[in-house]
C-alpha cells in the first residue's frame, strides 16, 4: 500500500516551492511507494508582490504578534487523507512564521491534518530563523504534531549585503544579482542541492527511524548555528515586542509609529547590530561552553 506525504506551504517568490519539491523529489521517484499532495497555503485576501514600502512595514505588528488572517478551506481530500509524513516549509517575518503560516495554524484546519502525524519543517530564510523555530515548536506541540525533523536554508552573505538583496528583491521583485550587490535569497546551488536531505528523510522514513532523523540531517549540513545571530535574534524579540504592542495599541497614530519603526529597525540593523556583535566577540570566552550547550539545542527538534 503506498504510502501518503503532504507537502504543506506558502510562497510569494516561488523559491519556498522549489525548496520543497526538491527535498520531495525522492519521494516523486518512488511513485510506486509513495502517493503525493501539495497544499500552498492561500489566504482569502493575499499580500501583494512585489512589496510596496509602506505595506511591507505595516505588516510588523499583525506578523510578530501571530495575529492571523483568514485562509481558504483546503481541498476536502487534503481535510479527509491521514498522512504518513507531512513536510512543512514555512519562511520567517519579522522574526516569527509567517502571517500565511500563523493563520494556518491557527485556522482549525491545521490539528486535522498535523495531529499525530510526524512533520519535518523546512524553513528559507535570509539567516535569522532560530527562534521563530521555538515558536513553531509550541504551535506544533498544541496540535499534537510529531515534529522529527528541521531543515533551514538560508542565505549565506554577511548580515549586511543580504539586508540589502532582501530588501531589493521584496520590493522590487528583482532577485538577480545586479551591480555590486550579488543574488537575494538562499543561493540555487543550495536549493538543487537540498534533494540530498529529502534522500535522508525517505531512507528514514523507509526505515522507520525517525529517532536518528535529525542528526543525520545536522551531520549533512541541514542546520546552520550562529552564535551571533541568535543573540541579535533575542534582542530583537524584546525590541519588537515593545514596539508591536505599542502600534496596535494606538491605533491612531499607527501610521506616524510605523514611519518611527522603519527608522528604528534601520538604524537596529546598521548602528545597534555592530555593537551587538563586538560585545558577542569579547564576550565569547566567557559564554563558549552555554553558546555551544545553546548550539546543539537548536539543531534539535525538542522544544525546552
């Protein structure tokens, strides 16, 4: 009897879609093994591409607080199948799974397809997406998913050069690479390459062993640490949670206190995240043996 796998996802620029079909793609050479869906995620009213500016920033509050929209119902045999194994890719705003992702989580469609079903995420991003990880964990968790492996691909530039492709890209559409600036996003080597880890979790799958999932997948390059990333990331969950609470508070100056938050978030992202690294490097002697207990924890799949 072939065996059922949903891919799950959401994807405004296409490269999420091509990630996940290229980890799936082992299991679309077994179709004799394996019967396959593909569930993109809609919502009822969709974010526009390219960005505008504004529509972009506005976006912050509702997307750190995971305050949902609403999603068109999947198909009633995606509602009706028990799936053996679901693949879940999902991209990071503003530090946290996406509005798409949030509002399918929170629609009441997720728990009838994730309960009891083991789910390996697969996330791109541009670099910071540890702990929006931790989040999807919770969520995850509260479904009663079986969460047995990660995989994050990120764009590999410095923190810099890729605030800068993101930016690009997101607003303009253009992904290319184009004067001193090189290509956005994670590299199209990476995403070729990415079928390696859909090899290791068929062969798992195969096998029944999801237990050593997810350090074979580590031991190949799924999961990328940076001690420094992840401290930026912590500081900017408590930045922006003052600053979502305080936009959706008061609503009538909203339009004046997103103007304030792009300044802020620029001047985070060149002025404040320098010093965050210099303090991180002097201070790595100190913290080495907890930045590597913190390392391991979040190549893992269990939640704290």
């Amino acid at each position: 009897m072939k065996k059922n796998i949903l891919v799950i996802y959401y994807s405004q620029t296409g490269q999420l879609e091509d990630i996940v079909r290229n980890i799936a793609k082992p299991f679309e050479d077994k179709k004799e093994a394996y019967d396959i869906t593909y569930y993109n995620i809609q919502l009822k009213e969709d974010f526009p591409f390219p960005w505008p500016g504004d529509v972009f920033f506005n976006t912050f509050p509702e997307s750190y607080l995971q305050i949902p929209k609403e999603i068109l119902p999947p198909s009633e045999e995606i509602l009706t199948k028990k799936y053996d194994l679901i693949l879940f890719g999902y991209q990071v705003w503003y530090l946290t799974p996406s509005i798409p992702i949030i509002s399918f989580l929170k629609s009441g469609y997720a728990e009838r397809i994730l309960k009891d079903t083991p789910v390996v995420t697969i996330s791109g991003t541009r670099n910071m997406w540890m702990l929006s990880q931790e989040k999807l964990k919770v969520y995850l968790k509260d479904l009663q998913a079986k969460l047995v492996g990660n995989i994050a691909l990120v764009d590999r530039h410095d923190n810099y050069t890729s605030v800068l492709t993101i930016l690009r890209w997101l607003t303009t559409g253009q992904k290319e690479k184009s004067g001193m600036l090189p290509a956005a996003g994670v590299s199209d080597e990476e995403i070729a390459g990415s079928v390696k880890y859909g090899e290791i979790i068929e062969r798992h799958f195969n096998n029944n062993d999801f237990n050593n999932l997810q350090p074979d997948l580590v031991k190949n390059g799924a999961i990328e640490i940076r001690a420094f990333l992840v401290r930026v990331e912590k500081v900017g969950n408590k930045i922006f949670t003052v600053w979502s609470n305080l936009i959706i508070k008061k609503k009538e100056k909203r339009p004046l206190l997103i103007k304030f938050f792009k300044v802020y978030l620029m001047a985070a992202i060149w002025i404040i995240s320098p010093v965050v690294l210099v303090l991180h490097l002097l201070t790595t002697p100190i913290f080495w043996f907890k930045r590597q207990k913190q390392k391991r924890y979040l190549q893992g799949i269990n939640l704290k």
